[in-house]
C-alpha cells in the first residue's frame, strides 16, 4: 500500500515538474547571471517564472487526468545534470481511460462479490447441509481432507466387508457340514428308535388285547345276564323261530342255547334262512341299561353270524303303557305289519337297532337302549331279538349267546331289602 501512494506521488511530481525543467532550464542560466547584478528582480523572475511551470505542469497533468496524450510531454529530453531520479524517466502513468476501466471493472468485481455474499447467506441460512457446503466451498483444502478421508473409510469398510463375507462363507459352509452330520445323527436315531420301537409296538398290541379280553371278562362278570338259561331265563316257543336240526356234540340244539353261557363253535341256536327272532323271558321285571350278543371268531366259518338286529320289548301294565304312548308317537317305535303279525295282539315297542361287526376283534360287543326309552325307566320282563339279516350265509344263522343287561327297579329292591330286614330280626 505505502510504495502505490509513494509511486504515484513520484508520478504527479514528475509530471508537475518535468515540462519546467524541459522548457525554462534553458532560460534559468540567463536569470541566473542577471541574478547577479539584480537580486530582488531577479528573485520576482524566478518567482514568476516558478508561477508559469507550476502552471504548466498543472495543465499537462489535467491533460494526462482527462486522457489527452497530444501534449508534448514526454518528447522533451532533461539535460543529464537535470536528472535528479533517473528511474522517473519512464511514461508509466495510467490514462484516465484506464483508470476509468479499472474502476468499472471494480464496481462489477464488487457487485459480483456481493452477490456471491448474499448466495452463500442464503445457503448458509437453509439448512447445515448447505452450511457444510459453503464450508467446503470456503476451505476447499478440508473438503479435499475430507473427500480423503471418506475414501479411506470407505476403503476400510470395503475391506471389512469383504473380510466379513469371507468369515460368513466360511461359517455358512462349516453350519452346512455340521447340519449334514446332524442329519444323519437323525436319521440314524430314527431308524435306532424305529427298531426300538417295533417290538413296543407289538408288546403293546397284545398288551392292549390282554387288556380288552380281561375287561370284557371282568365287565361279563361284574354285570348280571338276567337273561341266562341257568339263572332262570328261558325262551318262549311260541313266538320262537323252529329250531334247525343240526347235529352239533351231544348238547340240545333248541332255542334256549341261544342265552347260554357256552359259546364253543358249535353250541349255538341255529335257524333256517337269514331273519329270525328269539323271544326271551326275564326271570323277573328289570330297566334294562343295554344288550350284548356274542359270537365266536375260531370257527372256519363266520358266515352264519347275525348282522343286522333289532331288540323290541313288551309294554305290559296301565302305568308302562301311559308312560310310553307318548314316547312311542315320537318316534319310529311301532312295528310294522309284517313285525305285527309276530306278536299278535300284544304291545311291543323296539328299544334298539344295532349291527354286530364281525371284523371287530370284540367276540362279545355291547349295545345300549334308546336313550330316550332308558330316561322313561320302564320294568319290562319279556324282550324280543328280531334278526334282520346275517353276515352272509343264506342258509342258516347261528345265534351264540344273546345277553340282557339292567337293573332292577327302585320299588323292587326296597321290597326285598325290607323283607331281608325283617327275616333277620325275626332270626334274632
């Protein structure tokens, strides 16, 4: 700043002084002799004389202000004594067309520079990302930091990355491999547990048989069968099918083998055809809870088996027939005509319909009474087996065992406890 200032006060001197010392030094050696001999006159020529260059070098520099280079300035040439600073000796002062150039041009450099201002406020303004953009803008030598240093992360996290996936692959195989092993570990325990499981399965199987066999043993002993031939039950010959006369051991062959206890093949009650019926007695009136028939598996033919069945009870007594003449017109309980005409005039109603499955392994299968007729709790003495139809066998069916299975009734076993009271205290 200070050599600028020092520069063009030199310029404006040279200027100023110049034209004095190139056009008046010639006439300044005659003043200086006649100062000799006049010194005041001579003081107020030099005075004006300095008054005319001063005004010269004023106009010459106005001209230079204002862009004239017409003037002879610089075609002047100083004596080499009048040469006080050499380096002066140079034309370099700025035109005003210049200067005026440069002025313009700083105008504009500041118009430019304020509008990059305002920009960057604005941006600064708006939000942190622009704010580190004009940052960045501002220290381009950080942003180039920066940019390396995200290069290097970046090159660190590719590194990572792939040295991750390579431990990845790495495990990924290893889990694959152990998961192989693991499967044949598996599937070797299956087959391990399947060998061990095959003989539990079979033990368990007769284990389950023996089991049945010893409940339908114990579930035959624990319920009375009130229609046994040795306990007092028999069969009706008048309302039974005729019997077949088949020569079978040294035992009778009529109806009553039907609710016997023996039930070797052979000792059954055999009828001819397909459909048949067994009328059987109670020794005494019971509510009857279900109904079983058996028929033995080791004999070669199973075909005479019974199949289709039906079980109809005689309604016998005012209070039995008012309590069923509304349960009966529920259903479809009243025989048919061709049902009819087995039992005459009396009054039967059929209690259950059930099928004897012979593929079961059950020899002696269970059915219970209608659930609706066992809610009456009606005593009924006399019960009807109608045979339907038989597993096969067009000429015959053999009927092994067929069991009734109840209680007796409330008022019934009041009577004998009090009478068994009685004959005790009598005893004593």
């Amino acid at each position: 700043m200070l050599s600028d200032a020092a520069n063009w006060i030199l310029h404006i001197a040279y200027v100023v002084l110049y034209p004095a010392l190139t056009v008046f030094w010639p006439l300044l050696r005659p003043i200086w002799r006649i100062s000799k001999r006049a010194p005041i006159d001579t003081l107020l020529g030099i005075c004006l004389f300095c008054l005319l260059w001063v005004a010269i070098g004023l106009l010459i520099l106005s001209s230079q202000i204002l862009g004239c280079s017409s003037l002879p300035t610089c075609d002047l040439d100083l004596p080499a004594e009048c040469v006080l600073w050499p380096w002066l000796n140079t034309p370099d002062f700025p035109s005003t067309a210049n200067v005026l150039n440069e002025h313009e041009r700083l105008k504009n450099l500041e118009v430019a520079v304020g509008d990059v201002r305002h920009i960057i406020s604005q941006h600064s303004q708006s939000s942190s990302e622009r704010t580190s953009c004009t940052h960045a803008l501002r220290d381009p030598m950080s942003t180039i930091f920066e940019l390396r240093d995200t290069r290097l992360l970046h090159e660190q996290l590719s590194t990572s990355v792939d040295s991750a996936h390579h431990i990845a692959s790495q495990h990924h195989a290893k889990v694959r491999s152990e998961l192989g092993m693991l499967a044949n570990e598996i599937q070797d325990a299956q087959n391990l547990l399947a060998d061990l499981i095959l003989p539990l399965r079979l033990e368990l199987e007769e284990a389950e048989e023996d089991a049945r066999k010893a409940s339908q043993s114990l579930h035959a002993v624990e319920k009375p069968d009130f229609a046994l031939y040795t306990t007092g039950g028999m069969t009706l010959s008048s309302h039974t099918s005729p019997a077949l006369n088949i020569s079978v051991a040294s035992k009778p062959t009529g109806a009553d083998m039907a609710i016997h206890h023996d039930i070797n093949p052979g000792y059954c009650w055999p009828f001819s055809g397909s459909r048949g019926h067994l009328a059987v007695q109670l020794p005494r009136s019971i509510i009857i809870d279900e109904l079983a028939v058996d028929h033995p598996r080791n004999h070669w033919d199973l075909s005479p088996a019974p199949r289709y069945m039906e079980v109809w009870a005689l309604i016998r007594g005012p209070e039995a027939i008012r309590i069923t003449n509304a349960w009966a017109v529920g259903g479809d309980h009243v025989p048919s005509e061709d049902v009819r005409t087995i039992f005459g005039e009396d009054r039967y109603l059929r209690i259950a319909r059930f099928e004897y499955d012979l593929h079961s392994a059950d020899v002696m299968q269970n059915f219970p009474v209608d659930e609706s007729f066992a809610e009456l709790s009606v005593p009924l003495q006399t019960v009807f087996l109608l045979i339907t139809d038989n597993w096969g066998n067009h000429e015959y069916t053999c009927i092994y065992r067929f069991r009734v299975h109840g209680h007796l009734p409330v008022s019934i076993e009041v009577v004998e406890d009090v009478a068994f009271l009685t004959s005790d205290q009598q005893d004593k």
